[in-house]
C-alpha cells in the first residue's frame, strides 16, 4: 500500500464551487501532507496506536480540515473554507 490522499466524501462535495487556483493550493498543501505522513508512519498498516485526531491547514486564500488516518494510509480532506 501506498499513502495517497483523498476527498471524503467526494471532490464535488468538497470542493465543488471553489476557485481553480484555490483547489491548486489545497492540493499541493495535501500532497505535502502526505510526505510528512508518510516519514512519521513507516508503514501505516501495522499501526496500532489510536489515530491522530484531525487538524487545520491554513493557507493563504483559505483553509481547509483533513484527517490522516495510518491504516489506510491516506489523509482525508474533509472541508475547505475559501475566504
């Protein structure tokens, strides 16, 4: 298995709407996310401990909430507010 990211529900869902340049952003910001996970969590499947609880990632137009979770090795972006 190898650590990816994902829109949960859907990318329509959490997403749709936002400004092109600003789904850039974000999905830059998660690729980096992803690296970071992955350096931390080794090998995510035999992870055992309880999960990292979701975070915030601030960006310059916006924000947007995710959730890493080891087993699956994928992080999640949840929500994105775009100011």
């Amino acid at each position: 298995m190898t650590w990816r990211w994902e829109y949960d529900p859907s990318e329509a869902h959490v997403v749709g709407g936002a400004p092109p340049a600003f789904v850039v952003e974000v999905e830059k910001a998660a690729d980096e996310l992803v690296r970071a996970a992955e350096a931390l969590y080794l090998d995510g499947t035999a992870y055992r401990e309880i999960g990292p609880r979701g975070a915030v990632m601030d960006l310059d137009d916006g924000m947007f909430v995710y959730l890493i979770v080891p087993r699956s090795e994928c992080v999640y972006i949840r929500q994105v507010t775009c100011l």
